[in-house]
C-alpha cells in the first residue's frame, strides 16, 4: 500500500512539473496554426504578406559585443561556483566546469568576431571625399 501511494506521489509531482510545458507548448501550437490561416487567408485575397507580418526588429549592435558579455559573465559564475563550492561536491563542480568551458568559448567567439568585424567595417575617419564640380 506505501508503494501505491508514493507511485502516485512521484506522479502529482512530475505533472506538476511538465504541465507548465505542455500549456506552452499548446499555446505556441495555437499561435502558430491561427498565424497560418491569417497567411492563408491574405493570399487567397490577394493582400501582400508584407502588411501582415512585421519585420522582425534587427539586433542593435555589433554582434560579438553580446558574445563577449555572455563568455564573460559565464566564466564568472564558473569560476564563483568552483571557488565558493571547492572539489568537495562533485556534481556542482563538473556543471561549473562545463559553464566555464562554455563561457570561455562564446568569450573567444566574441573576441574573434571582433577582431574581423573591424578588419571588415570601413574606418570612419577617412571618410570619401566629395568631387567639386565646377
């Protein structure tokens, strides 16, 4: 009979857990069907997509301006988590070492977008000078 019981323990608790997912994953579903049918309805009307579906915002700035802030805060918080936690805890050290790793790759990621992106981008300082027409 404990077993029963704790069965249906383990059960109320993952429900719990996965039903929040599952609303989301429902509500994404509806989303994208009642997107469709508008698509599907403007063509049938003829309206241009352009008017029903706004441009997604571009990103503002320079891309690897986020991937160095990101690389840096995770190795803070690896680094944090290896010195606060010690090699006592197993676990907590091997996810701080993974996020470490992770955190040094987006790091040297962003430093070599930006290291291209300047040899790319024009110099602002020598700007194209204009012809005089006489």
């Amino acid at each position: 009979m404990n077993e029963i019981r704790h069965g249906i323990e383990v059960f109320v608790i993952l429900l719990g857990v996965s039903s929040p997912i599952m609303v989301a994953g429902v509500i994404y579903y509806l989303k994208k069907r009642l997107e469709h049918r508008q698509i599907m309805a403007a063509i049938e009307k003829g309206v241009p997509l352009s008017e029903i579906m706004p441009r997604k915002p571009q990103p503002v700035g320079p891309a690897w301006i986020r991937y160095v802030s990101a690389g840096v805060a995770m190795v803070v918080i690896g680094l944090g988590v290896i010195w606060c936690g010690g090699f006592e805890r197993d676990p907590e050290v091997v996810v701080a070492f993974v996020v470490l790793g992770v955190g040094a790759g987006w790091l040297t990621k962003g430093l070599l977008h930006r290291k291209y992106s300047l040899k790319t981008q024009p110099d602002r300082n020598t700007a194209p000078q204009e012809k005089e027409s006489t």
